[in-house]
C-alpha cells in the first residue's frame, strides 16, 4: 500500500499495487524512447528532494526540484537563467504542500500518479520528435500540465507558462538543430502545414485499407472511424472533448473490439494502448465511485489510467450494463474532456480516444432490419438505416445524452457466410505459412475443408475458430507427432466420404 503524504498536500498520489498489477500492462521496452542520462540523473535528484522533505512519494515538485537541482542539465540552465535558485523553490515547495517527518520518508519513492503523468507526456512527446527524452522534455512536459502541484508553484511566483512552454520548445529546436513546430519563417508556416496535412492525408488512405484488411465485412464502419479519425487530426474536432469518441453497436464476434485494438497501433504506435474496462463490474450504485474515486477510494480506474497513459483509447464494453451514475460519469468525459477524482483534482481525456460497445442480439438485428438487405447489398445508406432503427432502443437503455454526446453511432452487422469463408481462407493461409516457415512443411487446405467447417453452426467469429483449430490443426499436430509428416514434403487437406479431414501427400 502507497504511504500517504501530509494533509498539507493537494493531493497528487502514487500507483496502488493493485492497479499496478492491473490487466493493463506497462509499454513494452522496444516501445520507450531513449531515456539520456541527463533525464535518469534528474528523476533521480528528484527522489532525493522528496526525501529531504520526508514525503512518501515523488510529486510533480518534486520533479520540478530534481530539474533545478540538477545543475549539469539544459533545464537547470533554463531556469538559473530566469533567476531561480534552488532554495527558494524548495522553500516555495514546503510552503505549499509542507514537510514530511519521518513516517512519511522512504528509500525508494514510488512516483505519484501526475508524475508519472508527466514523465509518460515526455516520453512521448520525444517519441514523436524522433528524439531523446532529456531534462528539457521533462520540463516541457511538466509545463504542459498545468493542474500539477509544480504548475500551480510556478503561476504563484509570477511564471506565465504558455510563454516558457514556448521558450523550452524555442531550446529544444535549437538543441536538435531542428526549428520548433512554432517558429517558422515567412512562408514557411503555410509550406509546413501544407506539408502535414499531405502525411496525414495519405495516413488516413492507408489507415482505410490497413483496417480493412485486419477487419471482415465491416466496410462501413471502418470508413466512419477513419473519417471521424480525420477530422480530429485535422484540428476540427472541439479541443475541450476527447480526441474522438464512439458507440458501437453489433452482436457479439462482430469485431467490435477488434477494430478498436486495430487502432491503438495506427494511432499511438502500440497495441497495448488500448485499455478495455468490462463495465458490467460497475452495474451496482456503489460500483459507481470505482470509475473516477470517492472520499472512500480516491483512486478510480479510469482516471488512474488517464494519468499512466497519457495516450491511448478506452474501451468501455457492455456499456449498456453499467449502473447510470457510472454513465454520468462517462458522460462527464464525453461532454467536457475530463473527469474529477475522488479528490477534486481534474483528470483530462483530451488525448484519447473513447469507445463504448453495447452488444446487440443478432437475431434481434435481423428482426430489425425494415429493408430485408443482405451482405451483397451493405453499405453506408444500409447502416443509416439501422442505426435510426436501433437508436431509440439504445436510447431506452443507455440514455439520449450518451448517443448525443458521442462522434459517431456505428453499427457492426453479424457475420454471415461469406464473410467466415474470408477467416478461413485467411487461417488457412496464416497455417500454411507457420509450417513452412517452422516446419519446412508444404500444407495446402483445400475448398472442400472449408466446405466441411462452413457446414457446421456457427454464430461467432469464435466459435468458427474453434472449429477450424479443432479439424484442421490438431489434427495436424497429431501427425506430425507421430511423425506421418515429413519434412520437406507437400501434402493435401481434403475430406473423406463421411466428411472426416484427410492427408494426402502430393507427389513430386
């Protein structure tokens, strides 16, 4: 359990080991930018401010110490510069959060949650740039913050941060040899924007396909995401909600959370930015307060995750089971762009991506459908068409404010033939390769495996998987572990007269 800080405190607080055992699990290291020494060396001088002051847990002023303190970094020489010295900002720290005793003190400090915030915020930023993260993207990052304990320091002695914001920027250009984002010449501005919007024109492009090919049979919606995605990158999206937001809609298997895992990497350049929260865990009143925190529990899931992953995309699933404080609580983000704690401290969801799924009955899809439309007549006019059908069910349950509030109501159709012949002949492809590749095996499943799998039941993408790992690879498996299969040779998968799978080989 994270030891508490003095009652002086504002409240910023430290990682629970329950969430830091979470389903969500940290970056990868492949994923991290380059952390310098410079950067190491001041996080470390910040754990021995917070020592000195006997708190509990590294602050955002204590970061602020640690890149003063610190006085071979560029930061140190930025804010020397501009006349500040490090005893007066300690005494400016003590004089507004206080200072520890003993209690409170330990070896190791754990960061709070705004500064791990705030360490992730320079991390990516430096990502992005294609650089290093070192003292000055610290203090950028800490300067972007403008609700963190260090912030609120800087602004009561007189600091205008958008300005310092800039002149960091302004040094960090300077440092990489590169001219800052908002610094241009004559001309040069309109030529760099010109410029932005063709990469992301062609991102957008390739993101259409790219989705299209992780996706089957949903065409429609991955053209609304994308479109949705667009405008938001485009600056047209309001600045003061969430970068985008959805509602999607369709039977479980649909691909629903397929889609929404397809865009953390497009997006955010990691497939573990996406943070998938069940919202039937808070189907009770009391569940509510779990969300964002109480006086009880001020640490609630969402706005802990806001805080460790700046940029990533929630997905809220089985939406329609959440008790409806809980939904207030989501509307709140949808609505304004943040959420406030259990601590009345401001969490923003300005930098991601929200999408709730509700999971709809196919048959009642089917029951719904006015026009009687297959899958060769699907497309944007057909999902109009469902989405006013289903809205006012949706309504009923989840509330107009959510489908008000959201960018966009997707609907995801069930899955029919066609489209699980499109998974089998992908798996049958993906299998062929793997025994190539690991085996120096030549397998060809033939139509008529396929055949017999389709013939089976099938609901769900799931189940269809079920299927085709129980006839075709564990059969597999067995053969090659009785060592029928040679390696070298090429073999045919095809059916028997009762329907059963059967390995002939193919001559040379």
């Amino acid at each position: 359990m994270a030891l508490a800080r003095p009652k002086s405190d504002s409240g910023e607080r430290s990682l629970p080991t329950g969430l830091a055992a979470s389903p969500h699990p940290p970056l990868r290291k492949g994923t991290r930018v380059r952390r310098t020494p410079e950067f190491e060396s001041t996080l470390e001088r910040a754990r021995e401010e917070c020592r000195l002051l006997g708190h509990g847990f590294v602050g955002s002023e204590h970061l602020l110490l640690g890149l003063l303190g610190f006085r071979e970094g560029a930061a140190a020489k930025f804010l020397r510069e501009r006349k500040f010295s490090l005893s007066r900002l300690r005494q400016e720290v003590v004089a507004q959060v206080g200072k520890g005793d003993g209690n409170f003190s330990r070896e190791n400090p754990p960061p709070s949650l705004r500064a791990l915030g705030i360490v992730r915020l320079a991390e990516e930023s430096a990502r992005l740039e294609g650089s290093e993260a070192d003292s000055l993207t610290l203090l950028w990052a800490l300067l972007r913050d403008r609700e963190s304990d260090a912030s609120q320091l800087l602004v009561r002695m007189g600091v205008d941060l958008a300005s310092w914001a800039a002149a960091v920027e302004e040094r960090i250009g300077e440092r990489t040899r590169r001219r800052p984002r908002t610094f241009f010449r004559k001309g040069e501005r309109q030529r760099s924007l010109q410029a932005e919007m063709r990469r992301w024109k062609e991102r957008m492009r390739g993101a259409r396909d790219l989705l299209n090919e992780q996706m089957v049979g949903q065409s429609a919606a991955v053209d609304r995401v994308v479109s949705t995605l667009t405008r938001a990158w485009a600056g047209l999206a309001e600045s003061r909600r969430p970068l985008a937001s959805f509602l999607f809609l369709g039977p479980r298997g649909a691909g629903k959370a397929t889609l929404a895992r397809s865009l953390a990497p497009l997006l955010y350049g990691d497939e573990e930015r996406l943070l998938r929260i069940d919202m039937e865990e808070f189907g009770g009143e009391e569940d509510a307060d779990r969300l964002t925190g109480s006086n009880n529990e001020p640490l609630g899931l969402l706005t802990s995750l806001a805080l460790e992953y700046p940029y990533s995309i929630f997905l809220l699933e089985s939406i329609e089971r959440a008790h409806p404080r809980a939904l207030a609580k989501v509307n709140q983000i949808l609505g304004r762009g943040f959420a406030v704690d259990g601590q009345g401290q401001r969490v923003s969801f300005r930098d991601h991506v929200i999408v709730l799924s509700v999971n709809i009955d196919s048959e009642y899809m089917e029951r719904t459908n006015p026009l009687g439309f297959r899958l060769s007549t699907r497309g944007v006019k057909d999902v109009d068409v469902m989405e006013k059908e289903l809205l006012p069910e949706i309504e009923r349950n989840l509330g107009r404010e959510v489908t008000e509030k959201v960018d966009e109501v997707i609907v995801f159709y069930p899955l029919e033939d066609p489209e699980f012949r499109q998974l089998l002949d992908r798996w049958s492809r993906e299998l062929e390769d793997k025994l190539w590749q690991r085996r120096s095996l030549k397998v060809e499943v033939t139509e008529q495996i396929t055949r017999a799998i389709l013939s089976e039941s099938h609901s769900t993408p799931d189940a269809l998987r079920r299927s085709f790992l129980r006839i075709v690879e564990n059969r597999l498996a067995a053969e090659m572990l009785n060592g029928r299969l040679k390696v070298g040779e090429s073999y045919r998968l095809e059916t028997g007269e009762s329907g059963e799978l059967v390995i002939k080989k193919k001559e040379s």
